[in-house]
C-alpha cells in the first residue's frame, strides 16, 4: 500500500546514513557517557564537562507517583502510525518559543525514525514539518518499549519513571555554573533530561542486530 504521507513531505536529497555496532552497545556504561555529548548539545548545555561531575547509578527506585495522562496525537500522527506503525525509535524536545506580541507559548518538536521503512519524519505540535530518508547499513534494529504519547513536556522525574516503568537509572548532575537544577539521566533504551524539575528532552535509545 502506498505511503500516504510520502508525497507531500520536504525530503532532504542526501539522506543520512547511520552505522550500528553491536548489539546493546548503546546501554552500556561507556555508552551512556559518550552519549552525554549530544543529549547536551540538543539541550543547549553545550561546554558541559561529563568528567567534572558525579554520575550515579540508582537501582531498585520504587516509585509512588503514577504516570500522568498520556500525549494526545493529532490526525497526522495517527495517520502515520496507521501508515508505519509505532516508530523504532523517537526523539522529544520540549521548550518554549515567543509570538510576535511577546507572549510565550509552549513547543513540542518530535521525530520519529523508521528504520525498515528508512524513513524520518519530524512533528512541531503534532502537524508535520518534514519527512528525511535514513539509511541503515549491515544491521536491524530492534524497536524500543516505548511510545512518544507517553511522555509530555513538564513531568517529574517520579512521573519519567512511571510512564517508562523503569527501576534503575544513571543521573548525570550538571554543573551549577552553567545550568543551574539540570540533569541528564541515562535508563534502559532512553535518556532525557530535566531543568528545574520539568522534563526538557527525551530520547529513545534503539538497539541493533549486526546483519
């Protein structure tokens, strides 16, 4: 069945092209620091020195809060879940612009990646802003156990944890001087960050089978 949303998407000619390592790779410890750099890069905390704080590991978080309503898709979106399905793999930038009158609204940028299908498609508020193809050479990728609709901007920590019921994460404090209350934090298959309390940033992190 043609890609009802294929043909009236802005495509990037050259596509992108993304190399896999082994399987699971991406969870482990090494992994998780390596990451820090772009988790930050994405949040503006460019400059962040992972080595001049004190990551730690938290397990067996038992957590009491219960998770927050889910996101509601727009048609588009669920244009496209009916078109590819869940998407193996999403990022969440939530952060505020401001209108011509000053006043301050809130934004929800997402992409949603297809590895099989080889396609990238990006969301601002739901409606969509532009479809990328990606390339993916000598390895299949395992979707992640996670939904995009399942997290929304603002929620706690205790909230991040219920919705992805997660038990053990890594957290990565960032340094006072250059954002004060932010903190980067590194779980099964998802990192995000948060600032003052309020999730900011949330990706998930996909694993892959060599071919």
């Amino acid at each position: 069945m043609p890609n009802p949303i294929a043909s009236s998407q802005c495509t990037s000619p050259a596509g992108r092209k993304r190399r896999w390592g082994l399987a699971g790779a991406v969870c482990g410890c090494v992994g998780l620091l390596g990451a820090a750099g772009l988790t930050l890069a994405v949040l503006g905390w460019i400059g962040y020195d992972v080595t001049r704080s004190t990551p730690r590991i938290l397990e067996g978080i038992e957590v009491s809060a219960p998770a927050p309503p889910e996101y509601g898709l727009t048609a588009e979106q669920q244009e496209t879940l009916t078109a590819l399905g869940p998407p193996q793999s999403f990022s969440i930038l939530f952060y505020q612009d401001t209108m011509e009158d000053g006043s301050v609204y809130d934004v929800r940028m997402e992409t949603w990646t297809y590895f099989d299908a080889q396609t990238e498609i990006t969301f601002v508020d739901g409606s969509r802003l532009a479809q990328d193809p990606v390339v993916i050479e000598g390895a299949t990728v395992l979707p992640v156990p996670y939904r995009p609709e399942q997290f929304t901007g603002g929620m706690t920590l205790a909230q991040v944890l219920a919705a992805a019921s997660l038990d053990t994460y890594l957290m990565v404090p960032l340094e006072k001087e250059l954002l004060p209350q932010g903190e980067v934090y590194y779980a099964d298959q998802l990192t995000f960050g948060l600032k003052d309390g309020e999730l900011r940033y949330i990706e998930s992190l996909p694993q892959a089978e060599e071919g």
